[in-house]
C-alpha cells in the first residue's frame, strides 16, 4: 500500500474541541446555486435559479451564494435579474465567486452592480499538488496571486463605493484540507494584512475540505489550529465548507463547530462534485434533534424535497437522512411494536413532551411527514405492525392477544408474494380471514330471529331462532339465554353441529363515528381439545356483532362438525 498514506496530523496538541457541543446555530450560506448547480449534468436555466433562489430564502437562508458571474452569461444575467427585480429581500446577502485573477474580478463587480449586501468571495488554490502541477509555482508566488487579487476587489470597491455600500470579504485557500497547515495560517493571514483587520466588517475565511481527506476529528484539529494561530481572531470568521469525499462530511462539518467555525457552507441534501457537498439538511435537523433551534425552516421537507428534484432532476436515496422515503419506516417487528406502543402511550401526553420514541430520532410531524409512512409490512415485521395499520388507517383495535394470529399471516402473505404489502392488502387480508369469509366459510347464518321472552328489548331473557347452513345441510336451531349471543351460542352447542366450545375473550368497539357507525366485536372460544380461535363480527346491531364473531371465530378454526 506504498501508493497511499495518510494525511499528515495537525500539531494540535493542547485540543480543546473533544470537550464542546453545539449550543447554537452557525450562520448558515447555501452554495446550490453555485457549487451545487456546476455539479448538475444539466445546470438550471435562470428561470430555475430564481425559482431556487426563492426557495432559499422561505427556508431562512440569510447568505446566499448565487454564481460564479465571471464564468458565463448565464451566471451573470442571473445575477442582474436578482438585482435589477428587486428579488433580494433586505436581510439577505447574495455571495458571488471569483477566481483571485483581475479581469474576473472587474467583470464580478459589473454584475453585483446596484446590490445592497453582497460577500465577494475569492480564492485560489493553495496545495502543494496545485502548485507543483497546475501553477509551477512556489508558496511566495501563489501569496502574490492572493494579494494582487484583494488589490484589484478594493480597487474596484473604490470605483463602486456609492452603488455597493456593504461588501464583505471571503477568502478560501482552496484544498485547505490538503495544504499544510501553517501555510493556510500564512497566507490567510497574508490577505488579511492586505485587506486590513477590522471587527466591524470581519474577514470571512472559508477553509474548504474540497477534497475530503481527513478524518472528521482531523478536520476539527485543523480548524482549530487555525483559529489560535491566526491573527486578530476577532476581526474574522471562520466558515466550513467540507465534501463528502470520505462519507463524512456532516461529521466534520459538526465537529468543525465544536473547534471554533462560525459559519457553514453546503447544499439541500448534499449536491455538489462527485460525492457531493456537505448536507445542509442533514446537519440542520441533526441540532434540531439535540434542541438547538437551526434558524432554517424545515416543516415541510416534503415540499422541499419535491421541489429540489422538480428543479435540479437529482433523486433524493431512499435512505437520505430524514428525507428518504424509508427514513420513518420500519420493517422489523420488535421496531414496529416499540413505535406503537410508544406512539399510543405518547397521544396522551402533552404535544411538548420530550420525544422519546424508540428508533425515531424526531417526531416526523415536525418536518411535514406523516405517521402513515413510519410501518410498512414485509415477511420480516412482527405481530404488532399490521394492528398498527389497521388501528390507524382503518379504525380496528385489535386486542392485543390476536396480534400474533394476524401478524402470522401477513407474515406468511408477504413471504409468498416476496415483497411488502401495502395497508389496503393487509385490510384486505384482515377482512376476508375473519369478516366476509367467502373461500373458506363453512358456518353461515341464513336467517336470525331473536324474541324477547317478556315482550320488553330491556330484558336479557330473549329466545334466538335461526336458520344455519354447514356446508351443503341447513340447520334450524333455537335456545334461549340472557341475550342474542348468549342464546345463539347455546342453540350451537344444544344441536350438537359444532365441537363444543367456551367463549374465553370477548372485545367490542365502534368502528367510525356518529349514528352510521358499525359495531365491531371480537371473540376468542376455546375448545375441549385445547384448540383456540380468534372471529371478529361487524354489524349496525352490537349484538349481532357478537354473534357474527362467533361464526367467524368457528369458521377461522374450522370447528364444524356438518359439511365435512
């Protein structure tokens, strides 16, 4: 492995980074529109810019980095119509890029002309791989190239100073995260000296991982050293801008923070080159999870989301933290019985509750998402996720004991379909199992009279008469008992047409509301050899809710003895 070796550590040895958190927000500046844009196969038209632009600033971004305007016409009329439709609210201020070359610079300002706040942000590169292949040139000469370009950004300053009242600084050493250390601190300082120190108008200094090299607690040694080694910490800013080269770069974005960046530049869920750029999203509602208010608005990360891909034709994983479709999902079952059990407990506490839910880091309420989306039913979910669905999609309350029967069926279900089932085939399943048991019925009621022996509906004393068939034989039966369910089970067991049985658990509910809604009921017998079933009954009439469940619960079991 002589090809690769590791990138040097920083000389941080008196670190005081690992003993911090994040108590507060950065200041935030979305790079979409540039960093993001030159990523895209198809960049945004202007159109689409605006459109994007305008979605920045209704999630809260304050800074904005709107194009390279040097870099084409496109860039630049972009920039124009930002200024000229007075599109740019007051509090926002729009950041534009520029190479440390003078011709650039000089074109940069004829597009911001007229802007009431903007960051002119300039760079150049500053690693020894950028200066022994791409320039050819030494550390002395690529500090010149950084000097002569703050020269010519404050002579043009001087020729707009009445047009462009507030203009701050930023300065990137590009491929910070590969240049040694104490060169960054030089240089930075350097154009600083130039530019000249001030707390009132401080001196943004951007230190970009552009390549992602280091390890996160790498990355936060640097940038900690840089804070104690450059000059007048109070006349600057230190801002994060990390890739996503190594996977990490919300990790070293987060602890970057804790080291000493103010600020943080990134992307809505991570665009930009190659493996993309920080994830602005992501860190956002990491904070947002720990109780720091981020100062963005993420709601509606839906609507965010289908607006991204409207505009910029990325696909959003299925697993992008927070956004993805499957975030708030859970196949497992002792996940989907933690999450109902939880969810139930919790609706009867306060809305501000400290959240607590097992394997949900947020409340998806919080972000526009929606309870539906958290269980979906594979051959891997366990007995509690399909009670959950039909509880919450279509009004059942299983008792607890029948989760097992039915989760053992959808499991099997799922199994032989290979794949998830959707909450109408789960109902679907629930509903031809025990409700409208067509394929399988062997019980069936063709008719049901029930008489209340002293003439009054109040009285439990009532005589059940009805006509059943088992298979192809029709039964008339009848008993009395102290109530339709109670005689309809005693004319069953009086015939003889069923194995005997006990009614061992009974549960009834209403399904719906108001003066249409139907009785639900479910009954578990028991019968002589051990043997146990589960029937649910529905009907207008609770009663015969009862009574419908018992001939589910027989027919579930297939405890006939006619028909066979």
């Amino acid at each position: 492995m002589s090809k690769y070796k590791a990138a040097p550590r920083i000389p941080n040895q008196n670190r005081h980074w690992p003993e911090n958190s994040i108590t507060h927000s950065p200041i935030w500046c979305s790079v979409d529109l540039r960093d993001g844009n030159q990523a895209l196969a198809i960049p945004m038209s202007i159109e689409q810019k605006l459109e994007f632009f305008d979605l920045l600033v209704k999630i809260g971004f304050k800074q904005i980095e709107v194009g390279f305007p040097s870099s084409s016409n496109t860039e630049f009329e972009f920039v124009r119509r930002l200024i000229l439709e007075n599109r740019i609210p007051d509090d926002v201020t729009i950041q534009v890029l520029c190479q440390a070359r003078k011709h650039l610079v000089k074109k940069t300002f004829d597009a911001i002309e007229g802007a009431k706040n903007v960051i002119f942000h300039i760079y150049n590169s500053t690693s020894p791989s950028q200066r022994k292949y791409t320039f050819g040139m030494s550390k002395e000469q690529v500090i010149e190239i950084a000097l002569d370009g703050i020269d010519c950004i404050k002579q043009c300053i001087q020729e707009h100073k009445f047009s462009l009242p507030n203009i701050q600084l930023e300065y990137s050493p590009e491929s910070f995260s590969m240049t040694e250390i104490d060169y960054a601190v030089e240089i930075c300082n350097a154009v600083g000296s130039r530019w000249g120190w001030n707390p009132d108008n401080k001196i943004i200094f951007n230190l970009p991982a552009t390549v992602e090299c280091y390890t996160p607690n790498v990355y936060a040694d640097a940038i900690e050293y840089f804070s104690n080694h450059i000059l007048h910490r109070d006349c600057v800013i230190i801002s994060s801008h990390c890739h996503n080269d190594r996977g990490t770069a919300t990790a070293s974005c987060e602890l970057s923070l804790m080291a000493g960046s103010e600020r943080v530049e990134g992307c809505l869920f991570g665009n930009g080159e190659r493996t993309g750029n920080l994830d602005i999203v992501n860190l956002a509602l990491n904070m947002f999870s720990d109780g720091v208010d981020s100062g963005l608005d993420f709601s509606h990360l839906n609507y965010i989301a289908q607006k991204y891909t409207k505009l910029t034709g990325l696909e959003i994983p299925l697993r992008q933290p927070y956004v993805g479709d499957l975030v708030f999902t859970a196949f497992s079952g002792s996940h989907q019985d933690a999450i109902r059990k939880a969810l139930k407990q919790r609706s009867k506490l306060p809305e501000d509750s400290v959240w607590d839910v097992p394997y949900l880091i947020i409340d998806p309420r919080d972000i526009g998402r929606e309870y539906k989306e958290i269980i979906r039913i594979n051959s891997q979910s366990g007995k509690g996720g399909a009670a959950w669905i039909l509880e919450q999609d279509f009004g059942y309350f299983l008792p607890k004991a029948m989760h097992p029967v039915l989760g053992k069926l959808v499991t099997e279900q799922a199994d032989f379909l290979q794949r998830e089932l959707s909450p109408s085939e789960i109902y679907s399943l629930f509903d031809s199992t025990w409700i409208n048991q067509v394929s399988f019925r062997k019980l069936e009621i063709l008719d049901f009279v029930e008489t209340h022996v002293d003439g009054s509906e109040s009285s439990s004393n009532v005589l059940c008469r009805s006509v059943v068939r088992i298979g192809d034989k029709k039964y008339a039966i009848g008993s009395k008992g102290n109530g339709p369910l109670d005689a309809f089970v005693a004319s069953l067991k009086n015939n003889r047409i069923v194995e005997p049985f006990t009614i061992s658990a009974f549960h009834e509910h209403s399904v719906g509301s108001g003066s249409d809604s139907d009785a639900v009921a479910y009954i578990e017998l028991s019968f002589e050899n051990g043997r146990k079933s589960w029937g649910v009954g529905l009907s207008s009439n609770v009663a015969r809710a009862g009574v419908n469940a018992v001939v589910s619960a027989i027919n579930f079991s297939n405890g006939c003895y006619g028909g066979k």
